[in-house]
C-alpha cells in the first residue's frame, strides 16, 4: 500500500475517495470512465509536448509499476548530469512521486509539475507540495517549484509560446509544513475500513467524483436540493431548518421566480403555463431550423488560428420545420484529419438557405460557434453573421414560462425532453453527453490511425444519430411549447378521449376561472390580456375553424391520430387540431401509464379488439373529404380496421339490417316489407334498398337527417337496424357505409398492421398489403340496388347514391352486378 501525488491529493479532498482509490483501484467507475480516460490521455499529450521545452532532457522508461526499476534509472540519468529528467522516480516509506520535469540548472534543481490547464488552479499546490517533500526527502534538493500549463493565448501554428510556466514556490512554501500530518492521517485510514465522509460540495469540486453514486443515497422526490437556482449553502440552511422536500416548505419563504413557479408546480402536481409564452413563441416563425453544433476541443491545438481547447465544429444536425409544419433533416460530419470549417460552414449555410429564424438550446454555444466559423471562414461571414443574429433560444422559452414537475429544477435538454417528451426519454445512443460526444469526434478525426475501422463506422453512426436526437428533441419540445399555448389560450381541444397525466395550470392577474368540463384539461385561466403570439394565434384559429366546421358537419370523425408506446404500454389519442396535439396526448398517456401499477399495460394487439360496439371513437385515417355544390363538408371516406373503405355521411341517413347467413329469399322480402311499412306509416319517406353479402342496406332518400334526431333511432328500431350499426352510429354522430369489401371476401388476408403505424416498416408492410387489395376488390361491389322506392328524393342524396355508393368509387367503375356472393 502507497500513497502517490494524486493518491495524496484525493485523500485530502475525501478520505472515502482515497480508501477505494487504493483497496478497489479496478473498480467499474475508474475502469470504465471514457471521460476520465481521455483526460488522461490528454495529459499524457501534453506532457510528451512539454518536454520539447527542455533540450538534452531524458525520460524514465522503465515501467511504471516497477518501483526500484524507475528510481534507479533516474539516479543513474541524475548522475549522468543530464539538464532535465522526465518523470523522475522516488520511493521511499510508501510514498512513491513520478516528477515531470526535474531540471537541472548549475548546482540548483527544479521541480516543475506540468498540467494540460490553462491556468494554475488551487489543488495544484498540494500536488506539488507532496512531491517536493518526497524528493527533498530522498535526498535530492529542490530551490524552485513551479507550474508549467498550457497558454491560453497560444495561437496555432507557432504564434507564442505553447507553455508558460508560474512560479509557485511561495504558496507550496506556506503548504509544505502540512504534508506529513497529512500523510500519517491517510495511512491510519487505509489500515481501517471504509470511512463514513458525509457528501457536501467536495463531491463535486474539481470535478464530479467517480464513486459519488455509492455515497448518495436515495433522496426523496422534489427534495429541497432539486430547488432551481439554489446553492449548497441555502440548502444546508433549508436542511438546517428541517425542510426535506419542496412541500415542506412554508409559505412565506423567499425564492427566485423560477423557484416560485417550480413549487407551485410541485404541489399542484400540474404544469405551470405563464401568460407570455403565446406571444415569445411569435419569434419562431417558420420556416425555422433548430440547430446543433459538436466541437472537436484539442489541448494541442491542430488547425490554424486555434487556441488551446478551443471547440472548432465538425458535426451538426439541423431540423428544419417547414412552413407546412414538416421536416426536413441536414447534417454534416467532417471527414480525416483536415480542417472542417470551411466545408461545414457551406453545408450549414446550405441547411439554412431561406429559414427566418434558427432555433438553439442554450443559444450562447451556438453562437459563439457560428462567430468562430465567422472569424475562420471569412468568405461566408456575412452569411454566418446573418444567422447569429437570427437566432432564437428555446431555453429561456421554457425556464422563462412552462414548468413540468418532472424538470427536477433543472432546464438542460436531458431534463426537459424527457418531460415533455416522454416517447424520447429511451432514444439515446451510444454517445449521450456533450463532453463525450467531443472526446469521440477527436477519437474520429484526430486519432483515426489508431481506431478500427468498424470502430470508426460506428462512432460516426453513433455521433450523428446523438446529434440528430438533440435537434429532434428541441423540435418536440417546441411542438409542446405550441400545444401548451393553444390550451392556455383557450380551455383546451373541445373533446379529449386520452387526457394527459397533468393538469394545466396557468399563472396569472385577477378575473374568474372558466367551470370545468369533465372532458377537457382543467386549465384555470384567469389572464384577460390579449394573446397574439404566433404558434397561440395558428393552433386558436385551427380549433375554432375546428369547433365551426363540428358544429355544422356534427361528425365525430377526429382529424388526426397519434400513438406512443412506454414500457410496454400502447396508447392512442385525437386531436381536431393538429398531429402534434395528437402526439403530445398520446405520448403523455402512454408516460403517465407506463409508470402505473394499476394501468394495464395494453399492447397494439389489444386495440385490434376494439368493437364497432364499443361506442369509442374508431381510429381510421380520413382518405377524401366530400363537399355538396355550395362547398359545405358532408361525408368523408376513411379506411377502416381491415382496410376497407368506409362513407361517413353527417346527414344521408343509412340504415345496416343484418340477416342470418341461412336466410331464405323470403327472409329478405320480410326485411324490405318492414322498411316499406315504415314508409307507409311516415308521410313522404323513401327508401332506396340494397342487398349486401349479409343482409340489407337502406338509404333514406327523401330528407337528410341529423344523426342525433330521435327520428332516426325510431326508423332504424322498426326497420330491424344492427345494434351494434345503431351504436356505431350513435358515437360519431353520422351514417356509415362500408364502400369496398372486406379482405377475407375478395380473396385477401387481414392487413399486417394497423394505423396509425408503430414504425416505417409497418407502414410499408401496409402499403403493400393495400396494392394487393385494391386490386382484389377493384370488380367487387358491396351491395346491389334492390328498390329505389317511388317517394320524393333529395337531390344531394341522389348524387350522393350514385356517384360514390352505387357506380364510382374514388373515379374507379364498378360493376355491380358483380357483387360478391355468399360461396
């Protein structure tokens, strides 16, 4: 058991630290470390480039475990009187030091610790100190300590010295007479067993301590540290006065309006939705690209004009959202050794030809990349400039007016997406860290001779594919933004079948909240203040033109469909307003039940098993909307479950009355009497009959009807109507008839998947699936005109008989007497 320079400097941070350090020294937190290991190396770099400063120097080469082997390599090389010796070896007592630079100037030595900053830092005084009192005392004397890191003014290629070097004699001075106390403390501890160190701020200072998981322990949720904005200090004092969650504590307590809006959150249980996000998200008009920058950071600078660690980009992803609300994907990735900056400037200007604004998270990064590459590539920097300044910072939009009680106080994009976003939370890839997506970008392009190159494919695949998700991400999280501000604009989508987990809550001035309705969002608004933001003003307009077009067509058809699927949980929701509604219900559902005990965990199989009987709204897409001469919607056609097509009229009333298979023709002339009795019995009633595969089909010709209107149950009651039809019906408030054949009747199977679709491949596995379908039931009718009846007809249904349900279909003929019969 030894102790060593960092060895030495981890135990005064933390004793636990160091007693793992020297009993677990293979642990999986130091071993599998990509961070940790790339710093290493970074220091190795710089250490091998420090040592050009010193002509004639000569390095110990022995290997590093071999003790005795290096300390008698370096008093051989001392004795050889060379003027600087690298890595310079002493052990005694246990404690072993490796020197960087031991120089050797007339009859003095120096002691010079090179570290790959570019700056002296606080914890480099112990560093040096425990190696001065080491080799002072194997005999060797030491007059000069000093610091040797990297310039930061350093400008590649050779403008400047690379090294500057700090005297810290005074300052090791004043710490050396501490350093044998030390010592003896961290042997004592070593003989024991693990000590109990409570956690604190030196966990995380310098930096995050590898083995900080095996010390915390599990805090409760919304734990007072969680506080937005709050410091160690005030959260020991929180602690101090027995306050362990956010609910804990009272009432008049001072926080930031973060915070504020963070608790109220809290113990609502609810989102918090301020009164300007409307109008801040008016600065993102579309088209807008949301972007994302990597960065290769070098210690040693590699391309012109760079100084040390200096982020020179080599990857970005850019989303663009149309001004139709589609994407369209760019990236760039450079390629080998050379300077990317030029060619990605081009294919980043390229990207955002005709945007009017670029959208970042944290904007200050990107920024700063784009005034790099300005500076760099000064025959795009006109172009580059423009983009700065057109750039829009999502996060401020969230920290500023939106608050999830899942943001853990925290506002980065790993807290966030997965918030707002639950279908996202699992797509990270291998790469899921900005630090760690550069230390691979450097691996890739300046340390491709040393990488495979199945390696290398995989790291580039793997770095795009992070990339990507981080503008996909802001892209949601902006679609949410959107959604958010429609339903604080109004009280929410005028039917929500697939509620969200949360509730919304709106802060803001006086006034009286809207009552709320059982099927909408509870959303308490009390803000009278006028809301002209973009995003509020496209998706409010969308929902009355929405709630407009309901209250004249009636029909219960939902526009837009979305699913999402979380731990194994499938949910679908509607929207009347956009897919992104759609999606954002679904996605919230499928979160909220994913993570309960009691939700049933349904799969999409068990959604094939929704009935017509039901009375749920069913999940077709709408193929064609119809439109009677004056332009009013009055039917649209949708694809059912198995893939039929289907007439969904808002006032044809059409009746379905099911027959047994055996039944006689004497059976059907009963049905089609029970339907002329009613005529008889209804002054100016008109019936136009069909016959189908499985009994009969009636269309009320000589009025149109509201589905709703009492009239039509009775009709459909004395005519014998299928009750799961009346059901059906009922629920969407319209008339369905089925306008092609079932699969299994024409010669085809079930379709392999149903929409909306889980991935591309069902998707094309259903598109296939069609062609062969359509091709099947293109010379089959699904019924066949009996009677027209000799009653009044209306001539809107008229048209509507025989253009879409007795001879066209889509513009395709069908011959029907070619019905397809029972075989």
């Amino acid at each position: 058991m030894h102790l060593s320079k960092s060895r030495f400097t981890a135990g005064l941070r933390c004793h636990r630290y160091l007693w793992w350090l020297v009993h677990e020294p293979n642990a999986p937190e130091l071993t599998g470390d990509e961070v940790r290991q790339a710093r290493m190396r970074a220091g190795q770099l710089v250490g091998v480039e420090a040592h050009k400063s010193f002509p004639g120097g000569a390095i110990v080469a022995t290997d590093h475990r071999d003790f005795s082997g290096r300390v008698a390599e370096t008093q051989r090389l001392l004795a050889l009187g060379v003027p600087a010796v690298f890595e310079a070896s002493f052990f005694l007592d246990g404690l072993f030091v490796a020197v960087d630079v031991l120089q050797r100037t007339g009859d003095h030595n120096a002691l010079i610790e090179v570290k790959s900053s570019t700056q002296p830092k606080p914890e480099h005084v112990a560093d040096i100190a425990y190696q001065a009192y080491v080799v002072r005392r194997a005999g060797v004397s030491v007059e000069r300590v000093a610091l040797m890191h990297l310039n930061p003014e350093y400008r590649h290629p050779g403008r400047g010295s690379l090294f500057v070097q700090s005297d810290s004699s005074e300052k090791v001075h004043e710490f050396l007479p501490s350093v044998p106390s030390h010592i003896d403390t961290q042997f004592q501890m070593l003989r024991g067993p693990v000590p109990n160190v409570a956690t604190g701020p030196h966990c995380h200072t310098p930096y995050l301590c590898p083995f900080f998981a095996r010390c915390q322990e599990p805090l409760p949720r919304h734990h007072v540290t969680t506080l937005h904005g709050i410091g160690p200090k005030k959260a020991a004092a929180l602690l101090g006065r027995g306050y362990t969650t956010i609910a804990d504590l009272p009432a008049g307590e001072p926080l930031s309006t973060v915070a504020a809006r963070q608790r109220r959150a809290v113990e609502a249980g609810q989102i918090v939705i301020e009164p300007g996000l409307p109008q801040a998200l008016s600065a993102l008009a579309r088209p807008v690209a949301v972007l994302d920058f990597e960065t290769v950071q070098s210690a040693i600078p590699v391309f012109d004009g760079c100084r040390p660690y200096e982020q020179v980009p080599a990857l970005f992803s850019c989303h663009v959202i149309n001004a139709d609300n589609t994407l369209t994907h760019h990236e760039y990735l450079a390629e080998g050794p050379a300077d990317p900056r030029s060619a990605l400037a081009a294919a980043l200007l390229a990207a955002c030809r005709g945007v009017k604004a670029v959208a970042t998270y944290n904007a200050s990064f990107e920024k700063s990349v784009l005034r790099h590459l300005a500076d760099c590539v000064p025959e795009y920097a006109p172009a580059l400039t423009a983009i700065e300044a057109s750039v829009v910072d999502v996060l401020p939009l969230v920290r500023d007016y939106v608050y999830h009680p899942d943001f853990n106080g925290s506002f980065s994009l790993k807290a966030v997406v997965p918030a707002l976003v639950p279908s996202m939370r699992d797509l990270a890839s291998a790469v899921n860290n900005g630090e760690l997506a550069s230390i691979h970008l450097t691996r890739l392009l300046l340390e491709s001779d040393a990488v495979a190159s199945d390696e290398r494919t995989r790291l580039r695949e793997s770095l795009l594919r992070y990339c990507a998700h981080d503008t996909l991400g802001v892209v949601r999280v902006i679609e949410v933004l959107e959604t958010l501000a429609c339903l604080r604009g109004a009280s929410g989508p005028s039917r929500m079948d697939v509620p969200p987990p949360l509730k919304f809550v709106e802060e803001c001035g006086g006034g009286t909240p809207p009552v709320a309705r059982p099927d909408v969002p509870q959303v308490a608004t009390t803000d009278a203040t006028p809301r002209q933001g973009r995003a509020h003003q496209l998706m409010a307009q969308a929902r009355v033109a929405a709630q407009k077009t309901r209250r004249k067509f009636r029909m219960k058809i939902p526009r837009y469909w979305a699913r999402a699927d979380y731990e194994g949980c499938c949910r679908f929701a509607w929207s009347d307003v956009s897919i992104e509604e759609a999606q954002y219900l679904a996605e919230q559902q499928a979160f909220s039940d994913g993570h309960s005990p009691r939700a049933v965990a349904k799969t999409d199989d068990d959604y094939w098993d929704w009935g017509y009987g039901d009375a749920r709204l069913v999940r077709e897409p709408i193929l064609e909307d119809l439109h009677d001469d004056a332009g009013q919607l009055t039917a649209v056609v949708t694809r059912n479950r198995y893939g039929a097509r289907i007439l969904n009229a808002a006032s044809a009333m059409f009746v379905d009355v099911d027959l047994s298979d055996n039944a006689s023709e004497d059976d059907v002339q009963g049905a089609i009497a029970k339907a002329n009795d009613w005529a008889r019995d209804v002054p100016g009633w008109n019936w136009r009959v069909y016959r189908t595969y499985a009994g009969l089909r009636m269309l009320a010709t000589h009025e149109l009807f509201a589905p709703t209107d009492p009239s039509c149950w009775e009709a459909f009651e004395r005519v014998g109507a299928d009750t799961n039809y009346t059901r059906l019906c009922m629920a969407h408030e319209c008339f369905r008839a089925r306008l092609t054949p079932k699969p299994w009747r024409c010669g085809t199977t079930r379709p392999p998947a149903r929409w909306p679709f889980a991935n591309s491949d069902e998707e094309r596995d259903f598109g296939h699936w069609s062609a062969g379908y359509e091709a099947a039931s293109r010379e089959k009718a699904t019924c066949q005109l009996l009677t027209v009846g000799t009653g009044d007809v209306h001539p809107s249904l008229l048209a509507l008989a025989r253009k879409i349900h007795e001879g066209a279909d889509f513009g395709r003929n069908r011959n029907a007497s070619a019905w397809y019969k029972r075989p």
